[in-house]
C-alpha cells in the first residue's frame, strides 16, 4: 500500500511524515521531499500476540510519502507531470492547516481546487485530442460521452470519488489516473491554542459531504511525543483536546478509506495481520499468505477476533463452538482469525 501526503506549503506535511514514521524516514528528491514506512496500530494483533505468546508480531505498513507538488512545487503549466507522479498511488492524507495564521478554508480550498483543477486539465486536453482524431479514424464515443460528463461533475466543484459509474464506464475508467478518485483522510493542523475549536462550518459540511475521516491535531505537539510512551501520549494530548492520536485515527479508518478486509494468522512462532480487497474469498486470503495455501486450499477454520476475546482463550472459544469451518467461497469478514487447511 502507498499513500502520498498533500498540502500547501508549511502546513506541516513534512511533521506528519515525521510523526506517522516515527522520525523513521529518508530523504526523497523532485516532488517527493521525503518517504518512509508508516506501521499501521492494531490493538487486535497485539492482543493475539499477548494471548499465544507469538515469538514475532508483524503488523500491516503503508509506504508514505511527502509529496510537494501541491505546495513549493505547483505550477499550473505542471499538472500533467504532477498528475502523473502520483501514479500508483492509493489514497491521499490531506494536511489543512492554520499554524502560519491563514484561515483554515484558505488551505483547504487550495487543495481541492489544485486537485479538481489537475483532474479537469486532464480531461480537456483528452477531449480536444479525441476531436483532432476523430477527424482522421473512428474513436470511442462512449469515451467521449463519459469524458464530457467528468467535466461537467468536476466543475461543480466536486470529487471524481463521489460520482457512480457503469460497468462499462468502469472499464473505461480502469485506463485513467484522476487524482480526485483517490480515497482522502484529512488532517487538520492547528495552533495548540485552536486545536479544541469548532471547525468552520462550510468545511465541515463539505467534508461530511464526501464521507472523508478527519482528525483535527497539533503535529507540533505529536512530533515532539514521539519518544514519549503510548499510553503517557494520548493523556498528555488530551490535556491540549485532542481525543485520538493522528497516527491511531489514520490506522482505524485506512481501511475504510482503501477498502481492504484485515484479517490475522498467529500461532506461537508469530501474530501477523493482513489484508485482502474488501469482498475477497478466504482462498484468496490463504493466496496473500502463501500461493501453495490457495493452490490446495481444503478449508479454513475460522473465528472472529471479538469472539475470540469474549471467550478469553483458544480452548474457551472451541469449548463454546466459536470456531467454524468454511470452504473456499466464504467472505472474509473484517477481523477475522483465519488458519488455512491445504495440501499440496
């Protein structure tokens, strides 16, 4: 998974990178100032690892980025180039910010105006050379017809993510990057003196509108407990109003945001936690573990993680039927404690 972070200039996308790492990054060049490895909380995992005293615990990571081509690195005869290096990614943190005393909708119209308008450059030089090309062949006018109605959403000032497509307009879609299809978190950046403050209404509704998760922080603060244990953290930044650290509210709703399913193998040699596209089989699921598990897949023996925590032990939850066979048709639910049966 690979995740770029996106604002202004000095709103505070480089603390993020920071704080989501652990201080733990390299220096990037061209549009990305710096990367590193975000590891995902997951208090399931660490449960599971607790209760079979695994050896190992191997959490989910994101690969993340601090991208500059919306900050000190925009220009407007640029966009395709910087459309074009955010190929490959898959959701996009979006850092709004008014520690430099600009009003937090100056930041966050920025952003969404710089993404949409990338989006609209996109489509407007796609359809001025479909018509130059149809003049000499034939071309897709389904092509045409969808391009048309992606710039008439876009210039109402709205996401690509929030429009529905066809079957057949999915196909043509898979052919295109549009930068505002990307799933979006935002982070907001304030004052430590602003941080418990209500967020303007207009962008509040607006964020509400597109069903984005937000948190509102102080990096500053974050950045400087990193070396600072978890559990003194979250009550230290409580203190200034901040409910829930942006490193664990970005690792609760990342897979929402993506649409991947977690789901968690352990054992005494080692607790570890994956993921599979939401609505994927358990086969596909033992796949992501090993291409032999989903090759002889037989069954799986199956327990949701709440269940398990309730009976507080293997042998409770198997005393109370908690585990159940499933053949290789079943839907992996989020959470789920997988062990796959095969033979090859």
């Amino acid at each position: 998974m690979k995740v770029a972070i996106v604002g202004d200039s000095l709103t505070g996308k480089s603390t993020l990178l920071k704080v989501l790492t652990e201080n733990n990054f390299s220096r990037g060049s061209g549009y990305f100032s710096g990367f590193g490895t975000f590891i995902l909380e997951d208090p399931n995992l660490d449960f599971l690892a607790e209760l079979y005293e695994s050896k190992k615990k191997t959490l989910l990571h994101i690969d993340v980025y601090d991208f500059d081509g919306f900050g000190k690195l925009w220009k407007d005869d640029k966009k395709g180039e910087i459309k074009n290096e955010l190929s490959g990614f898959e959701a996009l943190l979006c850092v709004i910010s008014d520690v430099q005393d600009e009003p937090l909708g100056s930041s966050f119209y920025d952003l969404e105006y710089k993404l949409l308008l990338t989006d609209l450059d996109f489509i407007e030089k796609r359809l001025e050379f479909l018509e130059k090309e149809s003049h000499k062949r034939k071309v897709n006018e389904r092509e045409i017809q969808l391009l048309e109605k992606l710039d008439a959403w876009l210039s109402s000032e709205k996401p690509l993510y929030l429009m529905e497509f066809s079957e057949s307009e999915n196909e043509i879609m898979r052919g295109y990057l549009f930068l505002s299809m990307l799933p979006q978190i935002f982070v907001f950046n304030r004052h430590e003196t602003r941080v418990r403050e209500e967020l303007p209404q207009e962008i509040l509704s607006k964020i509400q509108e597109h069903k984005f998760p937000f948190f509102v922080t102080s990096l500053e603060i974050e950045e400087e407990l990193i070396s600072v244990p978890a559990s003194e953290r979250i009550e230290i930044l409580r203190s200034f109003g901040v409910e829930v650290s942006v490193k664990a509210g970005i690792s609760n709703s990342i897979k929402d945001v993506m649409g991947i399913t977690v789901f968690y193998t352990v054992g005494k040699s080692e607790a570890r936690a994956w993921y599979v596209n939401r609505g994927a089989t358990v086969r596909e699921a033992a796949g992501k573990i090993h291409s032999d598990m989903e090759r002889g897949f037989i069954r799986a023996e199956v327990i949701h993680i709440e269940d398990l925590k309730r009976a507080g032990s293997e042998k409770k939850a198997r005393e109370l039927g908690l585990y159940h066979l499933e053949g290789k048709e079943y839907i992996v639910n989020d959470g789920d404690v997988i062990l796959i049966r095969f033979s090859v």
